[in-house]
C-alpha cells in the first residue's frame, strides 16, 4: 500500500502563487510516477502534471510555463510550484502516485487539496 498525502492548498488571488507539496509513505517501487491532477466543479479529473523517479516530467498545455513539478526521491515527495495563478486553476488537486510493484502497476490517490484562485 502506498498513501499520499497532500498540503499546501488554499485561497490565492489571481496572478499569486502556490506550492503544493505531497508525501507518500508505503511500498513505494524504485521506479514510479508521482503526478498532480485536479478536478474542478463538474468536470472529470485531468491530469496537471507528472514527474518520473528519473525525473521526466510532463505537463498539461494549460499549465506550461506556469507550472513546475519538482520531487525529493529521498523523500518520496513531490511539489507543485504553481505560478501566476488564473480563476480557471481553481480545483482541488489530488496527488497521484503510479506504483510499479512485483503485483504490477497500481494507482494511488491522495484525499486532495482545495486550491481556490479568486480573480
């Protein structure tokens, strides 16, 4: 099992800034993924961003340029740098954590932070 939990979350204007932070504890594979996604009111959860354990990163379109994804492997935590803020980034955030064990791959989600940018 693996369980990760997310801080950082809250009310910004828009134009501010954010970081959001993740820790997984667990059984946590030498090679993993760690990632943020959000979902905001009535919408389906999308992918915000996404860091391999070799440090590959990949991000949505939307967020490109204001977003960064950073890890601490020692850790096992993952940031979300999140820089001029728009109305539309209002979600919560979950954190995500694609585990490649001996059983095979598994999800992980976090409970999810709310991040509220008022414009």
């Amino acid at each position: 099992q693996v369980q990760p939990v997310e801080s950082g979350g809250g009310l910004v204007q828009a134009g501010g800034s954010l970081i959001l932070s993740c820790a997984a504890s667990g059984s946590i594979s030498d090679f993993n993924v760690m990632g943020w996604y959000r979902q905001a009111p009535g919408k389906q959860r999308e992918l915000v961003a996404t860091i391999t354990s070799s440090g590959t990163r990949n991000y949505a379109d939307s967020v490109k340029g204001r977003f960064t994804i950073s890890r601490d492997n020692a850790k096992n935590m993952v940031f979300l740098q999140m820089n001029g803020l728009k109305a539309e980034d209002t979600a919560v955030y979950f954190c995500n954590v694609l585990n490649f064990g001996w059983s095979g791959k598994r999800d992980y989600w976090g409970q999810g932070t709310q991040v509220t940018v008022s414009s």
